[in-house]
C-alpha cells in the first residue's frame, strides 16, 4: 500500500505596510506517493488580532502561517483539500477515462 504524503507551503503573503498585519494567506498544497503527484493553491482572509498580539511580520515563519491557514479552513476543510488530492493520486493510478480508438491506423 502506497502512503499519501500531504505538504503546506505558503506561497505568498499579503500585508499593511504600516504594521505588518497579514490579511491574505496563499497557501499551495502538494500530495505526493511512490509514484504520483498533485496539487492544490488556495488563499485565505484572515482577522487582525490584537494589537499586543500582532507578530512582527520579519518574525513570522512558515510553520505558524500554515496553522493559521489550517486554523482559518477548519479541520473538515483540510481533509476535504487533502481528501480531493488523493482522489487526483487514485484517479492517475487508476484511470476512469481513456481517449483513443480501437483500430490502427491505415496508411
């Protein structure tokens, strides 16, 4: 049996220049096996915190912006992203459409 290996990156990040708040989170999703591959981009809005809670934006790593984009989708929302990409992994595995036709072509 193949195991699934799902990674959260953040592609972009889109910020007040006047303190830093990130509002918009792009996040990229990569699901990978043995053999296949697939992908899924999305972005988010998120809320401003308090002020006395509002990270430096130099301070922020990529671990923290991807629990808030996982924190902002909700927990049935990732599994449904992750859900998704492994159906594209089984759908490349085991094809459900074909093209083609059935003859040789004549000359």
């Amino acid at each position: 049996m193949t195991t699934t290996v799902y990674t959260w990156h953040i592609a972009n990040l889109e910020r007040e220049t006047s303190d830093g708040f990130v509002f918009t989170a792009h996040y990229t999703v990569d699901a990978k096996d043995d053999t296949y591959s697939a992908g899924a981009y999305g972005s988010v809005g998120l809320e401003r915190p308090a002020e006395d809670e509002l990270i430096p934006f130099a301070d922020l790593t990529e671990e923290q912006v991807i629990g808030w984009v996982k924190d902002k989708l909700g927990e049935e929302a990732v599994a449904n992203v992750e859900a998704a990409l492994q159906g594209q992994l089984d759908e490349q595995r085991h094809p459900s459409k074909a093209a083609g036709v059935p003859w040789t072509a004549s000359s």
